[in-house]
C-alpha cells in the first residue's frame, strides 16, 4: 500500500488510513516554517521520543516520577519494548491495529503508549472515568483489536468487552509495574531491544475521541509526523528545557495531557511528574516533593490550588500554563500574587493535538487567548468564511501542520473544515496587535473544569430516566469551574420534583456515563420554553 505522496505505508491493517477523510475534506495543512520542513518521510513518534532519548545519552535521566517510584529513560524504553513484544509475539498485532489503552496518569499508561507506536499499532487512549456504554462505543466505532487496562479499572471494560465487535485480547497491567497484572507477567517472559516498525510519517499513531454536539464521541485521527510538529511547535511559544520537572492534572487520554506530560517532556528530554489521582492536594504535595518547576492545568484547578495552598512551598515552580476554559482576569490575579507566575493562557483542541493559540511568556495582555503558535495561521471569520477585521467578533478558525481528520465521519468533517479551515466552534476577536480574545462557544458543547460535556449526550441520558418526561441540558456561568452542567427537567409527575429526584437524578447520571458529566444544577419547570416551529430556547433555560 502506497500512502498520499507515494511514501509506502506500513500498515497491513489498513482500517484506520481507508477511513481518513477525502482529499477534498481535508484541511489546508502548512509545513513551510523551517523547523517543520524537516520531516521526514518515515517516521515512527514513539522511536523518536524514547530511542532517540536513549541515543542521546539520557539512559539513566528520569522520565517519569509517579509516587514513590521513579522510572528512568532507559527503564521506560525496556518496559515500551517488551509491551511491543507481547503485542506482536502473543497478541498477534499487525501494523494498522488500533489497541485501547485504559488507565489513569501513570508510567505504564506512558510505555504501553510507545510500545503500541513502536510495534506499528494505532494507539486509542480512553479516560479512566468512561463506563461501560461509552467503552463500547469507542471499542466498535475504531474496531480495537486489543484492550490494554489498569487492573484496577477492569470492571468497566470487562462489562463493555462482549458487545466489542473486533476485540480478541484483554490484558491487564499494575499502575507501576508491581507484577500483578496479566500484561506484567507477560512482559518479564520477554526480552528488550524491541525495534520500532518503521512507519511512514503519514501512517495514522493516534486515534483520539472528542464528544461533539451530537452526543456520539468523534474520533480523531493523528499521524505520526503530527507527533513531531506538534513537539515543535507550542514549545517554542511555552518553553520546556531539560531541567523542567512538569506535572499538573489533564488526563493522558485529552492531547492537553498527551502533549503535556509524554510528548513533549520527552521530545525534550525533561521529566514528568504523573498523578493518577490530581487532587489538588496531591498536585501542591508533588510540586515540593519533586520540585516541579513547570505545571499545566485548567482554571477550576487553578482556582483550588489557590483555595488550599496556604503555607505550602511552591518556589520551584517557575512557569504555569492555564488551557480547557477560559482562564478568568480574577484567577489571574490571584495566582499572581501568590506565586508571583504570569500564568500562560492559551487554546488548543483534540483534533490540532496541541495549542495553535497562546499568549507569550511574558502574558502582555492578561486576559487575551494570545497570537497564533509558531507554525499556524489563526484567523477570525464571518459566516461566509471571510477573515474579519480587527474588533469584529467572529468564528474562530485555523490551519496548520495539524488539524481535522475525522475517522469515517463525513458529515462532521464538512461542517469543521471550510475552505481549507478548521473552523473551531469558538467565537473571538481579534485586537489591532495580533492578540486573539475568547467570547464563547458557538455549539451546545459545555466546557466545565476543563471536560468538553456534550449536552445531548447528557439529556439523552436523563430522558432514560423513569421519572423524566422532558428535559433539555445548557451551561450556565460557574465562578470555579467556569461553566457547569444545568439540567432543566420536566417530571412526568411534578409532584415528584424535590431535592431528593434531584440526587437520584444525578446519580443515575453518574453511574451511566462519565461522572464529571452530569447536572450540578437542576432545575424543575413545568414546561420547556419553545418557539412555534417547537425548537427549544435554551437561552432562556440559562437565566432561570
């Protein structure tokens, strides 16, 4: 199989590249800065990330510190190698198979990661949170061929596995390695040295899934030239050297966490401080423990850190990125006074895989999303797809060397990529300066703490509830989370509506979808406000 530019694909499985979208879906990509001209035409990301480490001398540099334990480069590399070995040597794997990693921030996460890049497989992260309803969505939508989870998180997936229409192997793996775990036992059977498959810097790495307006997961395909861009890129603007100690709370399943905590750390032969768990007591815990001098997180975390800080020695940090909401003046302020740190604001979206917008380290205008990353072009449109002048609100948009490749989604992948942009979904403007300013969404997605929650996929849910007749889902303004999920509910018995359904409402949420996903605040109403055409009017649903 020969891939666009008649670079041969490594992939006998071709299921992931048969499903990228048409050529003339695709957005503009633009590889014309100097340091993404580079790129070769074979590529493997995880040789480049972790071999390319080891090659370098960084063996014995730690990777990553979780807890008590600290796995150095050179353990990373072995522990990716023998997973690659057992995927291919017991598993079976082929180049083109996607696997499924489920687990919590942790190394283990990290090395089944690179082993499933290096043995040419197509690497499909999923939260720890996800149920078994979602799982199964995402195990059939991308046809995983094998599951790799953290064997404390195995009753969800072992609910899901039966309904899994591709999935032949299970494997379960300890956090850190500690030999319980079926993955484990296999691992110490093998021997290191495992060597990268050589793929083509267009074969598809990643399949990341991000909720959409519609309630169904959209998957997003990556290429592993998409791993290397992206390391080139954000990190000029947010600066990460080889001293850095990085840590903070995005999942490695969100590319905010993906990029944050394994790619770039290693692309640039940093450390990772990983938290399975990122309270905010265990975040300020880890930062004077392992003196953490660089931290990505989102504004609600921001706004607890602040809250529980306290006498806590917090003099090693020296630089702190705020993404996943907008990042309010007042919080600003705030961890200004108390570090004396200009937190970084900055936007990024799952189908970029990193930020094409962020404010300088200097932050110059406090409060702005910033100007375009290195190596994109950001621009503000009109309905018609016209760039706006300055001043003029408008639809966010971008191209770059990443951007949009829907797996098998047509549909969505027209409405996102218009004349070569990906038109975000958020509204801005633009300052006379260059500098981006964010005014909100422009869909039904909420952002809360950082979660993308897509309102139908909450009501959708809710109206499986017995006691529900109707509801409709919005976002309503939060001051610590920036934005939470409001439910307004009409009861087929209203006199049922108390404080009471309530909670049972909301815990029937949970226990069907992810819990960050359901209503903190519900609302009983007799009847939703409509137009004459029957259409809900959800503004009005905002300022109950």
């Amino acid at each position: 199989m020969r891939i666009p530019g008649g670079v041969p694909s490594a992939h006998q499985d071709r299921f992931a590249r048969d499903r990228l979208p048409p050529a003339q879906l695709l957005p503009r990509f633009d590889y014309s800065a100097p340091f993404l001209s580079t790129i070769p035409d074979r590529l493997n990301g995880a040789s480049l990330l972790i071999d390319g480490a080891i090659a370098e001398g960084f063996s014995q540099k730690p990777a990553f510190f979780c807890g008590d334990a600290v796995w150095s480069y050179g353990e990373l590399q072995d522990k990716a190698d023998r997973i690659a070995r057992v995927l291919v040597e017991d598993f079976g794997l082929i180049p083109g198979n996607r696997v499924l990693v489920r687990s919590a921030n942790t190394p283990m996460a990290a090395a089944c990661w690179l082993g499933i890049l290096k043995a040419g497989g197509v690497c499909v992260n999923t939260m720890a949170l996800l149920r078994a309803r979602e799982l199964i969505f995402i195990l059939n939508k991308a046809q995983i061929n094998i599951a790799l989870a953290d064997i404390d998180l195995a009753e969800e997936l072992e609910l899901a596995k039966g309904s899994a229409e591709a999935l032949t192997h299970v494997c379960h793996f300890s956090s850190l390695f500690t030999g319980k775990g079926e993955l484990d036992q296999r691992m110490a059977k093998k021997d290191g040295g495992f060597r990268a498959v050589d793929t083509a810097a267009d074969d598809v790495a990643l399949i990341t899934f991000t909720s959409g307006t519609t309630g169904n997961p959209k998957g997003a395909l990556h290429l592993h030239r998409d791993i290397l861009a992206v390391c080139r890129c954000w990190p000029q603007v947010y600066t990460l050297d080889q001293d850095d100690i990085v840590a903070g709370s995005p999942s490695l399943a969100f590319t905010y966490g993906m990029a944050a905590f394994l790619m770039y750390p290693l692309y640039w032969r940093a450390s990772a401080a990983l938290l399975p768990k990122p309270t905010p007591d265990a975040i300020l815990e880890t930062i004077e423990r392992r003196k953490v001098t660089s931290l990505y997180t989102v504004p609600t975390m921001y706004h607890a850190l602040l809250e529980q800080a306290g006498g806590r020695d917090l003099a090693s940090l020296r630089k702190c990125t705020s993404a996943g909401e907008h990042l309010r003046q007042r919080l600003w302020d705030g961890w200004l006074d108390k570090t004396g740190i200009r937190l970084v604001n900055g936007l990024g979206m799952t189908e970029f895989l990193t930020h094409f917008i962020s404010e300088s380290m200097n932050v110059e205008k406090p409060g702005s999303t910033g100007c375009a990353v290195p190596g994109y072009t950001v621009a503000v449109l009109d309905d018609a797809g016209n760039p706006l002048p300055p001043g003029s609100k408008g639809r966010l948009a971008a191209f770059g060397p990443t951007g949009g490749r829907y797996m098998d989604d047509a549909e969505r992948q027209a409405k996102f990529v218009q004349n070569g942009w990906n038109v975000t979904g958020d509204i801005a403007e633009q300052d006379a300066d260059g500098w981006f300013w964010y005014t909100d969404r422009s869909d039904d997605m909420i952002v809360t703490s950082g979660y993308n929650v897509s309102a139908t996929e909450v009501e959708r849910v809710i109206l499986d509830h017995p006691k529900v007749y109707e509801c409709a889902v919005v976002g309503v303004d939060d001051e610590a989370r920036g934005r939470i999920v409001r439910a307004c509910i009409v009861l087929k018995d209203m006199r049922d509506a108390s404080e009471t359904t309530a909670k049972e409402i909301q815990e029937y949420v949970k226990a069907t979808i992810a819990p960050y996903k359901y209503p903190r605040d519900i609302k009983f109403i007799e009847e939703l406000p409509k137009t004459l055409t029957g259409k809900i009017q959800r503004y009005r649903l905002r300022t109950l």
